[in-house]
C-alpha cells in the first residue's frame, strides 16, 4: 500500500512539473491589468492546467495498483472517481476563465451547479457527531446544500487568497498531508490517496512558482486546488466517517483570512464580490513582510491547525466541534489586532 502511494505520488509530481513547464511555453499570461495584482509584468498562468494533470495521472496510476485497489471497496472507487472528475472540471472552468474571462454571474451559476453535483455524486456530510451520545443526522437534501456550500466556499476562498506567490496552493498542498494523514487513520485508503496525490502535484507547480513566480496557477490552479480540497474532505467523511467539523481546521488559515474579510467589508458597507486589496496577507506585505515570508507564515498556521485536527480527530467526541470553535475565536482576536495595528502604522485604507 506505501509503495503504491509512492508511486502514484512521484507520477503526479513528475508529470506536474513537465506540465506546468508546457505550460510557462503557452503563451497564457497574467498581465498586471489591476491595482491589486502585486505583480509588475506579463506572468505565464494557467499552471493549475498541469497540476490538474499530473494529479489526474497519479490517481490513474494508482488506479492500476493491485494493492491500493484491494482496499477500496465499489462506494470508495465511485467517490475516488467523482472527486478526480470533478476537481479536473474546475481545472477546465478556471482555465476558460484564465483564456476568456467569464462574468460573475456565469462563474457563480458554474460553480453551484458544479458544486452542488459533485456533492452529489461524493456524498454529502449528512451526520455530525456532537458529543459520543448526541449523533445529528442531517436530512438529504439539507445535507447536499450544505456540502455543496462547503465545496463552493472553498473553491472562491482559494480563488481569492491566490494573489501572492506560494501562499494558497502552499497552504492547501500542507493541508491536504494533513488530510491524509487523517484518512490514512480513519482507514479510508480513497481519501488518502487523493490528499496525497493531490499535494504532490500542486508541489510540482510550486518548483516553479515559489518563491520565483516564473508560473502563477491561474483560475485554474485556484478552482482546482479549492475543489481537490473540498471534495476529497467529503471523501474522507463518507469513507472514514470522520468528523464534518474536521476539514475546516485543515484549511482554516484561508478560510479565517476569507471570511473575516468578507465580514469585515460588509460592516463597512463595501461591495463583496468587488476586487480588494484588504485581506490580511496584504496588508502584510503593504507593511513590508516579504512575500515569501507572507507565504511561510500561512503554511506553518496550516501545519498548526492540521496538528490540532489530527489531535481532534483522534480524541473525538465533542474535540473537534470545541478546537474549531476555539481556533475561530482565536483567528478573529488576531485579525482584529493586526487590523488595528496596520491602521495605526498608516498602512492605506484597511
């Protein structure tokens, strides 16, 4: 079973750095068009194009592997392959938007429909342990919008964070280790081997991204990444019954960044959907933290909270609906802060 993963690991690497190669020669760039784009000059994009690929080729791979295929029973092979799929069609979503930019309202309407199916076809977070005796179990039809929810939040939240090199495929890659580690101890082998295959690909996209920018992920990287990380986190509900409060500590350094913005512009009255530069990670860099060091922090707050939710997963119980609540509170008094400090250092309008 290792040797398998490894394999299928080092496939979806290799064929990932080949792919986003290809892709540097293109001829897809990201021109710096908007104020809020960091960067200076035209940019190759469209790098989640070959990390899709090189994720796609690692599952096929294993896919083929006598060991790995022996553990999985039909239910599992069937969620493996819908999140492959799926994850792939926000690759091709993201990649029509990087060649001709869609409207916001065709984007949205894509995105819930994609969302919505694809929670579907995995299976949706229908029951939530709160405490070892109080189990709740969500109707279908509740449950189906509510992961749909779930994938499309995530899906928009990477989208969103991706604005500085390494920062969101980085933190979604430790994300997805530590996914897997989980599944790997809920025994669920098909959400294992996506969260695995997965980091390793959006790895190979980083040797060209980080810290250098020769390669951004482009919509495509972002859907990609954002659906990978959703989908397989239904994946390893469904297969290893772990606990639906368990996947949001995985990511939640982008989510908290996300949606505490998000909230943050509705109190002032801003326009949410409007492009900003008013996220936490920008007001860092504005302060002059260098981008890569911007990148390392939300990579090491991801590794923290993956610890708390291996730590919650094993525990059980009601740990792991208290340790989100507990790193919810603690993300909101930290944003709050550093909102206040950048006012107080005159960081523009924040």
């Amino acid at each position: 079973m290792l040797l398998d993963l490894a394999l299928s690991m080092g496939a979806a690497f290799a064929v990932s750095l080949l792919a986003c190669r290809a892709m540097m020669a293109a001829g897809l760039v990201d021109a710096p068009t908007m104020a809020r784009k960091a960067h200076k000059k035209p940019t190759p994009t469209s790098g989640g194009v070959g990390a899709a690929a090189g994720f796609a080729v690692g599952m096929i791979v294993i896919s083929q592997l006598s060991e790995w295929r022996a553990n999985l029973d039909f239910e599992a092979a069937r969620r493996v392959t819908g999140v492959t799929a799926f994850a792939c069609a926000f690759a091709v979503i993201g990649l029509w938007d990087d060649v001709r930019p869609l409207g916001p309202r065709l984007k949205v309407s894509l995105f819930t429909l994609a969302a919505v199916f694809a929670s579907y076809v995995v299976g949706p977070a229908q029951i939530f342990p709160i405490t070892d005796g109080f189990i709740y179990t969500l109707p279908l039809q509740i449950a189906v919008f509510g992961s749909a929810l779930w994938v499309f939040t995530m899906v928009n939240g990477v989208n969103f964070m991706d604005g500085a090199n390494g920062l969101a495929m980085g933190s979604v890659a430790v994300g997805l280790f530590g996914l897997g580690a989980i599944a790997a101890n809920a025994h669920a082998p098909g959400a294992l081997a996506l969260a695995y295959c997965g980091a390793a690909a959006l790895i190979g996209f980083l040797v060209w991204n980080y810290p250098s920018g020769k390669l951004f992920a482009g919509d495509s990287g972002a859907l990609f990444a954002g659906a990978l990380a959703a989908l397989a986190s239904l994946s390893a509900i469904q297969g290893g019954g772990v606990s639906p409060f368990v996947p949001p500590l995985l990511f939640f350094p982008l989510l908290a960044d996300v949606l505490l913005t998000l909230a943050w512009r509705a109190m002032k009255k801003r326009k949410l959907l409007t492009g900003h530069r008013e996220h936490v990670y920008q007001i860092m860099i504005r302060g002059g933290v260098k981008v890569r060091h911007v990148a390392r922090i939300y990579w090491w707050a991801t590794l923290v909270c993956c610890l708390v939710a291996f730590a919650a997963h094993v525990v059980g119980s009601f740990t792991p609906i208290a340790a989100l609540a507990i790193v919810a509170f603690a993300s909101v008094v930290i944003t709050v802060q550093a909102r206040r400090f950048a006012a107080k250092r005159g960081m523009g309008e924040v």
